[in-house]
C-alpha cells in the first residue's frame, strides 16, 4: 500500500508520521510518499489533503497541474482524506464566516458545505473531545486550529462525529473530511480509519 500526502504546504510531516503509526498498528506494509506532481500522484492508492491555507494549497496545486488530475482521480475512487484546509478543498460549498463567498481553486467532490474560520482566527484554536464511536474507538481529544466547521451534508454524505451543532467528520463513499487535525492527536483511530478505506 502506498498512501500519498500532497505536500505543498501544511501539516503534511505530522500526517506521515500518524499515517506510518496507523500502518504499523494495523500491521500492513505500507509506504508514505510526498505527492507534488502528477506522475507522483498516479502512484498512490490514497492520499491525504492536510490542514493548512486552502486557498494556497489549491492555487498551487493548480499551477503545478495537479488540481483537475486530482478530481478525476477521486471521481473515479482514489480514497482521500482532507483534514482542515483539505476538508474545504473537498466540499462542494464553501463560504468564509467573515466576508461570505469567496472564490478559490477547489476539488469540489463532496456533498457537504463548509464554512472557514468559522471558530474565528488563529487565537481562537481550541481542544475538544469528540466522539469516535462510528469509526470503532470511544472518546478522542482532537486539535482544531483556525478550523472551519461542516454546516450541512446532503446526498450521500453521512456525519461521524460533531460538536457543538456542526459536524466534524463526514465520510461519503471513498471520501473523508476532518474539520480538526488527527495528526495532532494522542490517536491514530482517524488515519486507521481511512487505511481501512484504502483496502476496501
């Protein structure tokens, strides 16, 4: 198994890290690789959008050519969790909790609106519990950081975990968004989760 991580901007490090854990916890052999190029994205069986500045991570994911080759490939069953920045890359609606609509490079493959900033800035980051039962763990505290919140799902979106009135996981076939950062958590169940989707 080969799980890519794009790797332009964000917390993608952290995400190897949790990523090679969860290999190691579930005892499959498997490789971590950076994903900057085409070529390097044909190569993996599943990759994952970290947190991070979604507008960034989309213009440059534009230029170097790998934005609609990344669609096409979700579409056709690429496995891919996005976390923070990568869940509003994900959605198909995304609006800003200041200044509203704002146009920006997405991937725009998921059935979910997703508000940014909606906790507000980054001084408003927080710790939280959250309830993990439907990926099989209990209760796990998770980071968010200037985190966007999942409003509304629809179509064949389900909701994993929420806080609060907004949702924090979504899974809709092949496809999963965090609004927190599980890289930066004591648990390794969310990258265990999305392995397991791999598989499928």
């Amino acid at each position: 198994m080969k799980v890519g991580i794009l790797a332009y901007q964000g917390s993608f490090e952290e995400h190897a890290l949790q990523t090679k854990r969860a290999l190691f916890n579930l005892k499959i052999d498997g490789d971590v690789v950076p994903v900057k190029k085409v070529n390097e994205l044909n190569s993996v069986d599943g990759i994952i959008i970290p947190g991070g500045e979604s507008t960034t991570i989309g213009i440059v994911a534009q230029k170097m050519g790998l934005l609609e080759p990344l669609k096409d490939k979700i579409l056709e069953g690429l496995p891919v969790l996005g976390t923070c920045a990568g869940a509003i890359m994900l959605a198909k609606d995304v609006s800003d909790a200041k200044v509203g609509k704002k146009s920006q490079p997405l991937i725009g493959t998921m059935d979910i609106t997703v508000i940014r900033n909606y906790y507000g800035r980054q001084r408003e980051s927080f710790e939280a519990l959250i309830d993990l039962s439907k990926i099989g763990g209990s209760t796990a505290k998770v980071v968010f950081i200037r985190a966007p919140a999942i409003t509304k799902v629809w179509g064949n979106s389900k909701v994993l975990s929420e806080l609060n009135g907004t949702y924090t996981m979504v899974q809709e076939g092949n496809l999963l968004a965090t609004t927190f950062h599980p890289e930066l958590s004591g648990t390794t169940l969310v990258h265990e989760y999305f392995i397991s989707l791999i598989k499928k």
